[in-house]
C-alpha cells in the first residue's frame, strides 16, 4: 500500500489575470496597472509582458486591508 506524498497532494495556486482581479475587485484594470507601478495593491508576477495575480496574494492583500471588528 503506498501513502500519498506531499507532492501528490500539491496543487499550484491560480495565477489570476488583471481582469479576473478587476472583476472580483470591482476596480477599473487601470486602478491595478496604477497601483503596481507605485508599489501598491496585491502583488503581481509579471509574465511576459502581462500581470498575473496568485489569488493567495490578493486574499492576503485583501485580509490586511480589512477594517477590523468593532
């Protein structure tokens, strides 16, 4: 019998485009293309000459931008 490894069990985080985070964001792709150039927003991977999003950034980026409980 064998046992599932780690590497078995691994799945890649999705790469997002700038439309998918715009859409889930509801801001306008130049408010994104804006805010990598000034070093803001979620941070993105440029491939190619296209920004990809890990959607575990834009959850973290989203987490830290969330007011607290009141």
């Amino acid at each position: 019998m064998t046992t599932p490894t780690a590497a078995a069990e691994w799945r890649p985080d999705p790469l997002l485009t700038i439309d998918d985070v715009a859409a889930w964001l509801g801001k306008p792709k130049n408010t994104l293309y804006a805010w990598h150039s000034r070093g803001k927003g979620p941070r993105a991977i440029r491939v190619g000459n296209t920004l990809r999003y890990r959607r575990s950034e834009v959850e973290r980026w989203l987490d830290a931008h969330t007011d607290p409980e009141r």
